[in-house]
C-alpha cells in the first residue's frame, strides 16, 4: 500500500500547479483549467484520506465536487463564449467590464 503521504505531495504539487496557472495566465481558457487542476487537487486528498481511514465519506464528497467541477465548466464556458463574442480575445485583462 501507498503512504498517504505520497498523496498528499501529489496533491500539493497539483494545487500548486493550478494556482501558478491562475496567478500568470491572462487566458481564460488556461485559467479555467487552473482551476480545474485545483479541484482535483482536493479531490486527491478526499480520497486518499478516505482510504487512509478506512470509510467512504471522502469519495462521496469528490463525487460531489467533481459534479461542482462539472457545474463551474459550463457556467465558465458561457462566459468565455461572451467573452469572446464581445470583445473577440479570451484575454481576461481585456475585459474590464461586460456590458450589453
């Protein structure tokens, strides 16, 4: 068996990748799966200490956040479509506001 400490280093590594993504990227694609990087970071940790103690509880609260992860796409895509459509660049430092 895997220590959990090897998850956990891999999850950190992950998130920290994420947030590197978020902090220098300008596109709003490459943000979005910053974002999703990030996610998934957590959910290695639901189910590595899930299965650390033994129970199901962590697995039930990654499936529930990969649905959230599923959610926070559609939504992200639909603003970058907008995004897109009104100022014809994904580059979030483009768009100071949205307007009609």
């Amino acid at each position: 068996m895997v220590p959990v400490q090897w998850y956990l280093l891999l999850a950190a590594a992950v998130f920290c990748i994420g947030l590197f993504g978020i902090l220098t990227r300008k596109n709003a694609l490459l943000f979005l799966m910053s974002v999703e990087l990030m996610l998934n970071a957590a959910n290695i940790n639901l189910v590595a200490f899930s299965a650390y103690w033994g129970n199901v509880t962590g697995q039930t609260f990654s499936l529930f956040t990969m649905a959230l992860a599923a959610a926070e796409v559609a939504v992200g895509i639909g603003i970058i479509l907008v995004l897109y459509r009104n100022f014809e660049d994904v580059d979030v430092t483009a768009a100071t506001e949205m307007r009609w």
